[in-house]
C-alpha cells in the first residue's frame, strides 16, 4: 500500500508534460463525444425552432423530463463505472466485465419502468409546465406539440441506455476514441434527417417536431450499432469484451458492493435531475417567454460547460485507476492538478460564452423579447460557470473512491435543500425577474464548493475498494 506524501503547492496545482497528455489522452474524445451529443440537441432545438415559439417550448419540456431518465441510466451505471475504473487500473479484465453486465441488467430495467411511466402520466407531467396564465390555445398547442414529441423518443430510450453501458466501460479502461467516433456518425445522421423531416425536403413529408423525434431516435440507433460492433470487433484492444455475453452471472459479492455504492449515486442522480425540473417549474411560473428563454439559454449553456463537464468524467477515471493501483499520492496529486485545470477552463469557457452571448439567440426563430431574455440567462450562466465546474471536479473526485453517500449528501440533497426552496419563493413571492432569480439561484453553489473543497482536502474518499473485496 503507498503511503500518502506531504504534497507540494505547485504539485497540486501544475503537472507535468506526462500529465497534461494522460488527461488530453482521456478527456479530449470525452470533450468531442458529448459536445457533439449536445448539438445534435442544438440542432433539434434550432430546427424546431424555425417553426413557431410553442413548438420550441414543447420539446423543451420533454427534454427536461427525458433529462432525468438519462440521469437515472448514467446514476445507475456510474456506481459500477467506479468498480470498472479501478478494476482496469489493477488489470482485472473479468472484474471489468461483471460491471458491464450489472450495467446492462439495471439500464434494461431503468428504460422499461420509464417508458411504462412515461406512457402512462406524460401528459400530466408536461401540462405542469404549462403556465396558468398561457392561453388555452397556446397551452393546448404546446401539450400537443410536447406529446407528440415525447411518444417518438421514448423509442430512442432502448439504444440510449445500451449506448451508455458500452461508452461508459471503454471510458473507463482509457478506450475514449471509438464512442466519440460513433457520436460524430450520430450527429450526421441526426442533422441530415432534421432537414430531411422537419421541413420535408425532397420526396420526404414535412413533419415538423415528429420529424425531429425521428431523426434523434434514428441518430442513437446508429451510435448503439457503432460502438457495440466496434466493441466486439476488436477484442485484443478491448480484452475485457471478450466473453463478455457467455453468461450475465455476476458474483454476489460484487453485485452487493456495487448495489451499495450505486443506490446513493441513483438516488443522487434522480434527485437531482427531478430538483432541476422542479426548478425550471418554479422558472415557468414567469411565463412561456421564461420556458423558451431557458430552454436557449440551457441548450447553449451545455455546449460551453462541456468541457469542465468532461474534465470531471476524466477525474474519475484517471484518479479511480490511481487508487485501484494503490497509488494513493498520486491519486491526490491528480485530483487537486484536475480541479485546478477544471478551474481554468471554466474561466476560458465562461468568457467565451458570456461574449457570444448576444449573438447566439439570433439563430432561434422566435420573438425579440425572448432572445433578449435569453441573452442576459446565458450572461449569468457565464457568471457562474466557474462555480458549476469547480463543485463538478470536486464530486468526481469524492466519487472516484467509493464515496456515494457523501455525493448524495453534497449533489442532490444541496439542490433541494437550498436551490428549490431558494427558486420557490423567490418565484411565487417577490416581484424579481427571470434573471435575477437564475443568478441567486445558481450564485448559491458557492456554498457547495467550499463544503466540497473541504472534504477533498481531508482525504475521505481516498480508498481503494476493489482491494477490500480480495
């Protein structure tokens, strides 16, 4: 067992050339990968865009209810993915394969049980998005819009949670090259059958909102066939594929392991994500201006945070695999260089998105005063862009050693502690704007990054947990 060393300041904060290209190695797919699974968002958003404002806010919903089920599915594999990380730091390939068959045991049962849901209450759920003070017609247009939209996807739900279990394990083993690969394929597809299907080029109908449905459920199915087939195809760089589907049995002993660290991430994750469509509720009592203002600044906003959003994604692999080989100062060394990098980017990004901030509503087909509106969001989201992404690297990094309860604890149960009830009252109670509100609002994870600067610098999550099942 290495023995943690007394770290230097300039250890912690700047790497050395190895470093810098291990991280680049790792999290430049990862960048490549989600930031092009965010325009295909992007283009679904500014496509339907160009048809009406209403139809625009009824993809935006569902896309918030389709939110948390993609939270749940990355929850549910993520508890395994800390297993899976460490598992390959320490060169156990059949370990590495009992997680991806948990993987895929729990993301099947996930998807059922929210297609079941969503069948059932979708209506309900998108109509309390609805403002009161929205015309009947328009709320009538809107939930028919969102409803349609919504029967499509649930489609794409089955080759998404797959996806997720491939992408997820390859991640996790340093193999980033291939799901990104796979994205920029799906991307293509998705963007040619936008145009082809909302606006019925050529011999195609003209099928607005269920056009964009198609295309996106069209787009995952390809990325599914991508990432698998290459998966399978290439067994000597993927060993741990290799027999992967001779049997789905799982070790007890690991099942209970995972299941233990993994229950706190899905709850943190479907806390969380119910949390951010609560607070986009408390949003929507300003209007359907506020909905499609925050669906802009949202769609856009998640583009720019890619990159502090997949620095975190790396921390959890490169730290995980440090602990899995019991290199304890190195996974400190690593996690605080990882923070500091996150930091840095985000004053980057954040500048970068607070100057194209003007400019970025003008590709939207929509009323002036929702462009404006959305300017000043996505200015605020700037602001604050340094807080979300030095509290993300902070949560890898308690969550590379095992640490799920405390994720939990500093993730969702914050959001609902502070940030719903801040966005409630502040929403139903006083007389401030849109604006002012988002800003307090998010300003609040200040709170967050001290708590979680505190708990990183303590050590708690330093732990190597496939070692305490041998």
């Amino acid at each position: 067992m290495d023995k943690t060393e007394k770290l230097t300041l300039r250890e912690c904060l700047l790497g050395d050339r190895a470093f810098y290209r291990h991280v680049l190695l790792v999290v430049l797919p990862i960048i490549v990968q989600n930031t092009l699974t965010n325009v295909v968002s992007l283009l679904d958003n500014v496509m339907v865009g160009q048809v009406g404002t209403l139809p625009m806010s009824g993809v935006a919903v569902v896309g918030q209810l389709l939110f948390v089920y993609n939270l749940a599915i990355w929850g549910s594999t993520s508890g395994a993915g800390i297993f899976g990380a460490q598992f390959y730091g320490r060169g156990d390939m059949d370990g590495v394969r009992h997680t991806f068959r948990f993987k895929l045991l729990v993301s099947t049962a996930i998807t059922a049980a929210a297609i079941m849901l969503f069948l059932a209450a979708g209506p309900a759920l998108i109509g309390a998005y609805i403002s009161a003070d929205t015309s009947p017609a328009d709320a009538a247009a809107t939930l028919d819009y969102a409803w349609g939209y919504l029967r499509i996807m649930l489609v794409g739900l089955v080759p998404f949670g797959l996806t997720q279990c491939y992408a997820g394990t390859l991640r996790e083993s340093g193999q980033t090259v291939l799901p990104m690969k796979a994205s920029m394929l799906a991307m293509v597809v998705n963007f040619i059958f936008n145009a082809l299907l909302i606006f019925g080029l050529g011999p195609f109908p003209r099928l607005g909102v269920a056009g964009a449905a198609i295309a996106t459920v069209l787009s995952r199915f390809v990325e599914l066939a991508i990432v698998a087939t290459g998966a399978h195809r290439s067994a000597d760089r993927y060993p741990f594929m290799r027999g992967v589907y001779h049997s789905l049995a799982i070790p007890g002993v690991l099942v209970k392991s995972i299941f233990i660290r993994s229950m706190p991430l899905l709850a943190n994750e479907l806390m969380w994500g119910a949390g951010q469509a609560v607070l986009l509720q408390c949003y929507s009592v300003r209007g359907i201006q506020a909905v499609a203002a925050l669906n802009i600044c949202n769609t856009i906003a998640q583009i720019f945070n890619e990159v502090f959003l997949s620095l975190g994604n790396a921390t959890a692999i490169v730290v995980g695999q440090e602990l899995g080989a019991d290199r304890l100062t190195g996974a400190r060394r690593t996690a605080w260089r990882m923070i500091t990098l996150s930091l840095a980017s985000c004053v980057i990004m954040g500048a970068a998105l607070a100057v194209c901030a003007p400019f970025i509503p003008r590709i939207y087909n929509t009323e002036e005063p929702i462009r404006l509106l959305a300017t000043e969001l996505i200015r605020m989201a700037a602001l604050c862009m340094p807080l979300y992404g030095f509290a993300n690297c902070e949560y890898f990094t308690l969550r590379s050693g095992g640490k799920t309860f405390i994720t939990f604890l500093f993730d969702s149960c914050f959001t609902w502690a502070v940030s719903v009830p801040l966005a409630y009252g502040l929403s139903r109670f006083t007389g401030l704007n849109i604006v002012a509100i988002y800003l307090l609002v998010n300003g609040m994870d200040i709170v967050k990054c001290a708590i979680g600067f505190v708990l990183v610098k303590k050590g708690v999550w330093m732990q190597n947990i496939v070692s305490e099942r041998s």
